[in-house]
C-alpha cells in the first residue's frame, strides 16, 4: 500500500489553515436545536467529513462535484 495512493482517498482542505476547526468550534459552541449544515464549496469534502464525525446532518455542494472523495456522500453541483 502506498502512502500517496492514501493521500489521494482523504479529503484535503481548500482553506487556510485552521478554518475548518474554528468554523467547527462556532459550529459546536452555538446552542441549536438541529445539527445540520450545507457546505457550499465542498471541494473534496474536507469539512464535509469532519461535520459528519462530529454528528451534524451535511448538504454538499460544489461548482466542480467530480472533486468531491467522500464515498458514503453526494455532492451536488453548484449552479
């Protein structure tokens, strides 16, 4: 098995270092009542996953959804 081969399956963040852990904190901190969320530029589902693992309900899309890794998801195409 090769790490690049691993590499390629996860998805990477198109962001800035840590916005995806501060959006997730806001996310985390803010008192709802409905865990769910849309990811509007997915990419390759980075943030998607980590909402997933964290018990929030996901929505994904993208202007390019051929990107998007995550297999147990859709991402659906942005207009």
């Amino acid at each position: 098995m090769q790490v690049e081969n691993d590499y390629n399956l996860v998805p990477q963040p198109d962001t800035a270092p840590n916005v995806h852990e501060v959006v997730l904190k806001l996310l985390k901190d803010e008192v709802c009542t409905e865990k769910r969320i849309l990811d509007a530029g997915a990419g390759e589902g980075a943030l998607t996953q980590k909402a997933l693992e964290l018990g929030f309900e996901t929505e994904s899309c993208d202007v390019n959804p051929g990107r998007f890794k995550l297999a147990s998801k859709s991402c659906r195409k942005f207009p």
